[in-house]
C-alpha cells in the first residue's frame, strides 16, 4: 500500500459524500462532481483499487472498503469542521469551503483536534 496522495483522499472523499445522496456511485460521478476528466478519475480510482480502498463490483460501482472508509471520514469531518470555524469568523461560505478543501490534506491531527477543542469550548 502507497501513501496516499492528496487528490486520493478528495476522490475518496468524494465517494463518500455521493454514496450519502445515492446508493450506487461509479467513477462518472465522481468525474462529474469534481468536475475532472474521465481518465483522470479511471487511474485515481485504479490506484485506490489497487491499493485497497476501494471496491469497484462488476457492475462498475465503486464500495469503499474500511480502510477507504476511515480515510474519507476523516477529510470529510476536517473539510466540515474546518468550513465551519472559518465562517464563524465572518469568511464567506464559498471561501471557507475552497480554503477547507486545501487545508484538510496538510492539517496536523494535533492542530485539528485544537481547533475541534476551541470550538466545543466556545459554543461553535
């Protein structure tokens, strides 16, 4: 197993999120929610495949597996914490998300948990 690359913890990501609003996601919507090429997404997906986060079943939908699971929930509970912090302090919900979406990759668990902790004590 690699490590796992920026734009492999978006589309994981991006699985996750689909996969709450319908039950079976393929690798077009994917494409089309993150607005990339085909390809682009076909070798992203092959490399989790391979790599064992995802699950792709022979009728081309994509399952997470555990291991795919806990990453995405992961950057999806930093992207969702992180947006909300910024637009607490007055930052548009457009900017806060694009800013989230960066800092959720490179963020440290020490300073995330942090952040988690200053917004539970100031009732954010």
């Amino acid at each position: 197993m690699h490590e796992i690359q920026e734009s492999g913890e978006m589309y994981l990501e991006t699985i996750l999120i689909l996969s709450k609003k319908k039950a079976n996601v393929r690798s077009i919507d994917v494409a089309t929610y993150m607005n990339y090429s085909k390809p682009s997404i076909s070798r992203g997906i092959g490399i989790l495949k391979d790599d064992g986060y995802v699950i792709v079943d022979e009728a081309g939908f994509l399952k997470l597996t555990d291991s795919g699971r806990a990453i995405a929930e992961k950057i999806y509970e930093r992207h969702q914490v992180l947006s909300t912090f910024f637009t607490s302090m007055g930052i548009d919900e457009d900017t806060a998300s694009r800013d989230a979406c960066r800092i959720e990759h490179v963020i440290s668990d020490e300073t995330f948990e942090a952040i988690k902790q200053f917004m539970d004590e100031h009732k954010m």
